[in-house]
C-alpha cells in the first residue's frame, strides 16, 4: 500500500454526459468543483440519466470558468450555456430526493438538449451545493450535501480491482464484452497501487493533503452496461458482479466517498489510508 497513487481525475460537468480527465481538481465539501452542478429534467421534473437515454453517453460538456458550459453531442452544434442569475427554482426529482435547481436561463439549452434526446427536457442548475441537497441521512453526518451526483460527493474506484473484475469477466458467459474500461463505472477518482478490492476495508483516506471519509460501498445499476463510447447496452459487468460481488441487495463496485477538508488533488498524488 505504500506506493498508492491517484491515478486520474474525472469531473462530469453534466449529470450523465461524457467527463473530463482534469490533471487537478479542487476537492469542495460537495464533491469536485464542477462536477454535476447541471442536469436535465423531463417534462414531469424528473432527473435523466443515462439509466433512460443512453445517448447521453456521447454528449460532452466543457467546463467554462465561473460554472458555465459548453454543450457537444454527435449532429449538434456547439452552445455555451452561461450559469443562470436568477435565483428562481424549480422543483425536481432524483430517485426520489425532492431538490431545488434553477433552470437554464437561455430557451436555447433546452431546445437543444430536447432535439438531442428527441424528448421534452430542461437544462437544470445547482444554485448553492451547500444547502440544497444533504446526503443519504443514513451514511451521512450532520450537514454533509452533495450536487445532482447520484448519491455521495465522491465514487473512488481501484485499478486493481478494474483488473480483477475484468478477469473474472473473461471467464464467464460474455467473455466477449470485456476487457471493461474505466468509464464504463463513471468514477471521480480512480486509485492505483492497491491490491484487488482493499477498498472494501478503508474508513478514511487522504489524497495528497485532502482526506475523505468512506461513506459506503457503491451499488451499481444498469448504466455499468452501457458502452461509452457506443451508447450500447450489454450484459457485464452486472452479470459478473451478480456472481462474485453481490452484498445483500446491491451489486458492489467502488467506494462513495465524502471529503473531510478542503484542497487540491492532483494526478499522482499519494494515496494514504489513514483508517
């Protein structure tokens, strides 16, 4: 354990879009600075997620300074989407979670994200991460919150357990599918130099000088299925982890993480395990 390593730093702009692979990234009581502070809603203030609309994999969106974006998707022009200044919310849903977010101010950023998907949808802003959404109570401490991420400010995932997953994968029913790569399990940090599924045991961690609190495992679902750069479902890795890490009710991979202190992490920064 004593050469681990942060390997890559993955902060999605837009909650189910393609992330970037920044070389730093200031680390926020929230989560990374950035990282899905937007997302689209339905016509019934629903969030969407690649869970309904796995073309969301192949849009892109960059990330501007002051939290504005730049929107890309295959047959689209580009639009630059400013960070709204009216304080004025809608009310939207995220499995459940009832949270405030103030749509797009321009009528252009849900034109064209609704000619995207081929589906009515609005473009949503996280006005203040602070106190718009607390995380799960259950795994939570006082005061803890998170953006439109589906659960926790951070996801960890280990490359050593990538490689253990993927050989279990080439021994099973649809071999074919695997090698998977990172992308497919939509991690904001990926850690290198740790034996296979160590995660399972960490409590608390530092990177470089930040340090993070293991909230809980990581449930996957089916957008572990989704190729990214295809928009194509398979079956893995869920029918291997259904086999190998099944916990309970979930099928595991990765470790949701909560930051302790503020910071910068940066690639190739040492990782610690302090509990």
């Amino acid at each position: 354990m004593g050469n681990a390593q942060l390997l890559s730093i993955h902060v999605h702009p837009v909650k189910a879009f393609r992330g970037l692979t920044p070389r730093e990234a200031e680390v926020e009581p929230w989560g990374l600075a950035g990282d899905r502070r937007w997302a689209l809603v339905d016509d019934g203030g629903k969030v969407v997620t690649q869970r309904q609309q796995p073309r969301l994999a192949l849009a892109a969106a960059e990330l501007l300074p002051g939290g504005g974006v730049v929107l890309s998707a295959p047959g689209m022009d580009p639009l630059t989407v400013p960070v709204p200044a009216s304080a004025e919310t809608i009310t939207l849903d995220l499995f459940g979670d009832k949270i405030e977010g103030v749509p797009a101010a321009d009528a252009a950023a849900h034109a064209w994200c609704s000619e995207y998907l081929g589906a009515r949808t609005r473009l949503v802003h996280m006005d203040d991460p602070a106190t718009r959404r607390p995380v799960e109570p259950e795994y939570a401490l006082p005061g803890e919150t998170v953006t439109f991420a589906d659960g926790y400010p951070l996801l960890l995932v280990s490359a050593a357990s990538l490689d253990a997953l993927n050989a279990l994968i080439s021994e099973g029913r649809h071999a074919a599918e695997g090698p998977l790569p990172m992308n497919r399990f939509r991690p904001n940090v990926v850690v290198g130099g740790t034996d296979a599924w160590a995660e399972d045991d960490w409590k608390l961690l530092a990177i470089g000088d930040v340090t993070f609190r293991v909230a809980k495992m990581c449930g996957r679902c089916v957008v572990t299925t989704t190729d990214q750069a295809a928009a194509v479902r398979g079956k893995e890795p869920l029918h291997t982890l259904g086999r190998h890490r099944r916990f309970g009710s979930k099928l595991v991979f990765g470790q949701n993480l909560v930051p302790r202190s503020r910071g910068t992490i940066r690639v190739g920064d040492p990782v610690r395990i302090l509990e």
